[in-house]
C-alpha cells in the first residue's frame, strides 16, 4: 500500500509539474523573476528528479493485473511502436516550432512532419504510453503510463498557449494549417500529406530505431517484446 502511494504521488507531481506550472500563470511569474534561462534551469532539474522518482517507484512497487494482456494487445503494441519511432525520429529531423518553447521561427508554410502534426515527439510519447498501457494491464502500469500519456496530451494545448503567448499572428497561421492529432489538418482539409517532403532519413531512423528496441528490450527492461 505504501509503494502504491508513493508510486501515485510521484505520478501526480510529474503531471503537476508539466500540466500545472509549464503553461499557466505562474510559469510567466517566475520567468519575469529569474528570466527564461533560469525558469528553464529550474524546471530541468524538476523534471529530471520528477522523472526518476516516477521510474523508480514503478519498478518496486507491487503490481495487481486489471486485465488480461491478451496477445493481440501486445501485438499491437509491436506493431504500433513503429509510428511511434516515425513520429519521434520526425521531431528531431526538421526544426520544430512546437518542441522547444517555440524558439524556432513559426513556419507559415509547414512542411514535412508537421503537416501531420505539430506535436510529433508528444504525440509518440502519448501513443507509446498508451500502447504500455494497454498491454501491461496492471495497475502499477496504470499509474506510469497513465501519467506519461497525461502529460503527453496535457502537454499540447499547453505549448500552443505558450506560442499563442509570444507570437500570436505566427501562431494563428501554424494553427490554421496545422493539428494536434495527426492527419487532422489533412483529414479536414487545411493541409495535405506530401511524402517527398518527409524524405528517407526519418522513416529509415525511426525503422532502425524500432528494430533494435525490438531485438534489446528484453535485455534494456528485462520483457522480451517478440513472442519467444
């Protein structure tokens, strides 16, 4: 009981931390006190202790399975890592206006990646949270991967206040042709999917990176994750 509620705590001041002080009020309040290096600063270290506590109740705390981890679950959660990569490995290739504070210049052409959405390393933490999740079933599960995807969607709406704070007339043109949810802009018309754009280094970066997640993880987390 006392594992779970330490493993509880540390979930609720990992969401507290990136939902309730990343994009509200007080975040602008102690930037104006310490400056945006320092708020930066600050919050790293938080984040980084916030993390590490959140990991290290997970693994010893006791678990009670929820429900059967049926391998069509696990299945899909092979299969469903592979967007996953795609999405991660297509954050990190093109400059992104959404990933850090959005000091990068606001596109007003986006191009790429980010015309199927505009949060892609949040949108592959969510999705890979989810996929845990489902295929674990267990309640210590529940509470890790159920924070992380917390965060991940609570983490959207937050940084576009935070553009919509700084650059409002470039943010109201990002915002316009792009989507949180990927292929949302494409889906309703306000953009459309353009491959040669996306080019070969990032779906062979995110292929390459979940091959070898596939081939390590029993040895990286101690779960094979191919039947076998």
């Amino acid at each position: 009981m006392q594992g779970q509620l330490v493993l509880v705590s540390a979930a609720l001041f990992w969401v507290a931390l990136h939902a309730g002080l990343a994009g509200s009020p007080l975040r602008w309040r102690l930037v104006g006190r310490l400056g945006e290096n320092g708020f930066r600063g600050l919050f790293s270290l938080l984040s980084a202790l916030g993390l590490t506590w959140l990991i290290m109740a997970y693994r010893s705390v006791p678990t009670v399975p929820l429900w059967n981890g049926a391998p069509a679950l696990h299945g899909l959660a092979v299969a469903g890592m592979l967007p996953v990569f795609l999405l991660f490995a297509g954050s990190l290739t093109r400059p992104n206006p959404t990933a850090a504070g959005g000091e990068t210049r606001l596109p007003g052409n986006p191009q790429g990646m980010q015309r199927i959405t505009r949060h892609p390393m949040l949108n592959a933490f969510a999705l890979w949270a989810a996929l845990h999740l489902l295929a674990n079933g267990d309640s210590a599960s529940v509470i890790f991967f159920g924070s992380i995807l917390a965060t991940a969607l609570l983490g959207m709406p937050s940084i576009d206040r935070k553009l919509a704070h700084r650059r409002l007339r470039e943010w109201a043109a990002l915002r316009d042709r792009t989507s949180a949810l990927p292929f949302g802009a494409i889906l309703a018309g306000r953009n459309r999917l353009v491959l040669r754009e996306i080019g070969v280094l990032t779906p062979g970066l995110g292929l390459l990176g979940w091959i070898l997640l596939l081939l390590a993880h029993p040895w990286l987390f101690g779960v094979p994750a191919l039947p076998g």
